[in-house]
C-alpha cells in the first residue's frame, strides 16, 4: 500500500511580496509559495495545501510578528467577511501592488513591449464607494473567528450579509457594511429585524427551502435608491407585508421591486423583476448625461470613479468628430454616450437585452442622435456584413467580462482592423492574453490602471492599441 507523502510546512518564514490575485508570496528553495491574509513582512507559519509543478499553496498555522506596514482595519467584519481583504494594507501600498499586478500581467502573459506605464488613478472616496451591493439571506451562520476561539458551541442562526470566504452556504450576519452609502446599512437592519420579528424564513441553499433569498441594494448619486428583493416561493400575504413596511419607513426608496427565484442559484438576470412600487429605475447622472439602471443593468460600481475612468478612455480614443466608434459589451451605453459628442457615429454591442433597453432609453433622454444600440452575441454580430451596414470602425472600445474577450471577437477585430482599440478590462491577465494574441497588427501606446475597488485586490486597466502600419 502506497503511503501519502506529508505536504510540506515551513516554519517561520517572512512573506516577501504580493502577486497575482491579491497573494502573498514567499520563495522557499526556488518554490514559490502562496498565501491570503499577509503583506510582506508577516512572519509566518505555514502549511502547504496544494503543490503544483511550478508553485504551492498554504494556509497561515501562526502568526510570529506582524508586518510594521500593517494597519488596523476599519471594519468589525473583517477576516471573516471575504470582502475587502486588503484593509490591512495602507492604501498607497494598495496602489503600489495593484500598479505592479498590471505591469507584471502585462508583460509576462501579454509578451509585448510596452511605453511607460501611468501611475494608477486612486480612488477619490476609499469607503461607501459603490452603488451597489447584494446581501444573501441564510440559516446557517458562519462563525466569527473570536467565535471560534472562545471554544463555545454555536448554533446556526439566521443570517442576512455576505458568504463567508470559500463558503458557498455560510453568510455572515452583517452589522454595518463600510462600502455603501445610506440608506443601505439602515435597510439592510430594518429588513432583517422585520424578518426576524415576523417569523419570516430565511434560506437553505444546500436543501432549497425557506422564503427569504437575497436583498439587492442600489444607489446613484441623484440620491436615488433601488430596492430588490428576492424570494423563493410566491407567499403574496408576508410578501407585501415587508415591501410595504420598507415604503412605509424608507420614502427616500425610489424603486420597490421583487422577484420569484425557485431556482437552484441566486441569479436573477434571467427571471421576471416586478415592480411593487415608484418605477422600475433609477437614474445616474454624469458631467450632463443622465443614465436610466434596471435592476438587470451593469454599470460600474463606483460611480464617481467610473467618471475618471470614462475619461481615461475619451482621452485615449482622440476623437475628431469623423470617427465610426464601435463600443463592445456596451452594457447601459454609459461609455458610448460619454464619447458620443466627439464622435460621427457610434454603435453600442451587448448581449443582455434589458441593458439595450436601458441603453436606447437613455440616448434618447439625453437627446443624442448619433447612437445606434444592438442587442446579441457580439461573437456573432462583429462580422464583415455587419460593419459593411454600420459602417467600418475607426475606433473600437472594448470592456469586456472578467473571462476577457471571445477567441472569434479578437479574430473578428483582426479582420477589420480598426486604427485604434481602447480596451478596459477588470482583469489584467486576460486582457494581456487579448493583447498578445492582437500583437500581430498592433502595439501598445498607453496603459492607465485606474483603482475602482479600494481595499480589494481588484484593479481596472485601460490601454490603448494601435495598429501598426505595414511598410
């Protein structure tokens, strides 16, 4: 009988940097080691949980002395929320890392030779930054870590908040969340002290019963606010009774909404939203264009932020006034119209219907003529008789999902050749494969990394493209 080899453990080792995805690493004997929860400077035990040809994971055992650049986080939740993992980073350090992820991605997977790189735009506001958060209803609580080492048995309660990190049926009970503005936090306690009070069941994803789903919360700065909640089952008496007690005590709430999830996972993108009260969006304002949000409706979680960043991308497109622009994954169009005036023509792509609707909407509330939306699989519509109808591109600006772009659209591109392509990704290491894959017929001018998530490892990237001419 073969025995199991032991993985390894490494005693008192300091952590030496941070690297792709937030990790912290350390080098032990040519290995590369990786780790959460540590900076550099953390000297630390560990034990490895999974080896790989080329690196290892491990989970921290015990921690001998913490950094000196540690700070004390903000909030109570932290290290058993799996948000905000990097509150104990001082934020210019946040930057320095997120700076480095993108050069490091960019020039080991995208292989290509680069201009100097912008330093990254900080984020303005560090806290209560997103207009958007969505809260899960549970029976199974996950224990806190004080909870854990008080040694005392704990009963799984009901929960409203966030998963707990690598528990898909665990949530923690979330007393004040830092990343929302009001009214979220009061909302979110009103709700579930309602819950609470009136015996309304909570959820079990792992045997799918219980009432109460997930508690979507949305906000813009017109000081609007979008409220959707999601249930289980169609119970119309404890259904109404919450929706309206939430009108009744929040008459700042601008969009009351509900939907019936029976389904296996919590997604909603592909169910009926009802509206129970005021109307089914709530409006975004920027420089002087207004943008209409569903419920469905993908726009970029930091409002304010997402203003430079469109920025970024309107200095980097350089816009005549003659240019056809196509915009893929165009989303609400929010980037389209932005760039709209100093274009011909643009023509906005996506695949979720609800988000064209909302986009054409918005055009028209803003009053612009020049923009031209489609709904579809833009791996599908970006062909040669497409662009012969529309017209072909000067400029194409693309951002993409995290998974990047489609092999077939990057192909598309390379068809048409456009002169210029700003690509803004909320994933360096894709768009560096995209980028290397585009290398043939074009080479990096500019890079901006724009810092849309403060205290998350996340990092958004702008870079733009030109084609080289041949000779």
């Amino acid at each position: 009988m073969t025995r199991k080899r032991k993985k390894p453990f490494y005693e008192r080792v300091s952590i030496e940097d941070i690297g792709s995805e937030g990790k912290a690493l350390v080098k032990i004997n040519d290995m590369v080691v990786f780790t959460r929860h540590a900076i550099p400077g953390d000297i630390v035990d560990l034990q490895v949980i999974r080896k790989r040809k080329n690196y290892q994971e491990a989970v921290i055992t015990r921690i001998y002395e913490f950094s000196k650049e540690r700070v004390k986080p903000f909030c109570s939740h932290f290290g058993d929320c799996g948000g905000c993992v990097w509150q104990f980073l001082p934020y210019e350090k946040q930057l320095f890392y997120k700076q480095k992820q993108v050069v490091d991605q960019l020039t080991r997977i995208g292989k290509v030779k680069l201009p100097v790189i912008s330093p990254i735009l900080a984020s303005e506001n560090k806290i209560f930054y997103r207009n958007k958060l969505e809260y899960t209803f549970s029976t199974r609580s996950s224990l806190t870590r004080a909870e854990l080492d008080s040694g005392n048995n704990f009963f799984d309660s009901d929960s409203l908040g966030f998963n707990a990190s690598g528990q898909f049926d665990k949530v923690i009970n979330i007393e004040k969340c830092w990343l929302q503005p009001d009214p979220s936090n009061a909302i979110r306690t009103y709700v579930y002290q309602y819950a609470i009070d009136n015996g309304l069941e909570f959820f079990d994803i792992r045997n799918q019963k219980g009432f109460l789903r997930t508690l979507m919360i949305r906000t813009s700065a017109r000081n609007e606010v979008m409220v959707v909640l999601s249930v289980f089952r169609d119970d119309r008496e404890a259904l109404s009774g919450l929706l309206n007690s939430v009108k009744e005590n929040f008459p700042s709430v601008t969009s009351l909404m509900y939907v019936i999830n029976s389904k296996g996972n919590d997604t909603i993108s592909d169910l009926d939203i009802m509206l129970y009260y005021g109307r089914d969006y709530i409006l975004e304002e920027m420089e002087n264009l207004k943008f209409r949000i569903g419920p469905k409706s993908f726009f970029q979680t930091n409002s304010a932020q997402a203003y430079n960043l469109y920025k970024v991308v309107r200095e980097f497109a350089a816009l005549t006034g003659r240019e056809i622009v196509y915009d893929l994954y165009t989303g609400t169009g929010t980037i389209a119209q932005f760039i709209a005036g100093n274009a011909q023509k643009v023509v906005g792509i996506d695949y979720v219907p609800s988000a064209i609707n909302d986009a054409v909407i918005s055009a028209s509330l803003n009053q612009i003529d020049n923009v031209f939306f489609f709904t579809g699989d833009i791996k599908e519509l970006l062909k040669l008789n497409f662009t012969k109808e529309h017209g072909k591109p000067d400029v194409i600006i693309t951002d993409p999902p995290r998974a990047g772009m489609h092999k077939d659209v990057i192909e598309s591109l390379l068809e048409i050749l456009p002169e210029k392509i700003v690509y803004v990704s909320c994933n360096p290491a894709t768009q560096a494969r995209d980028i290397n894959l585009l290398s043939s017929h074009y080479t990096v001018i500019k890079v901006q990394p724009v810092d849309m998530f403060p205290h998350t490892q996340h990092v958004e990237n702008v870079v733009l493209l030109e084609r080289v001419i041949e000779q």
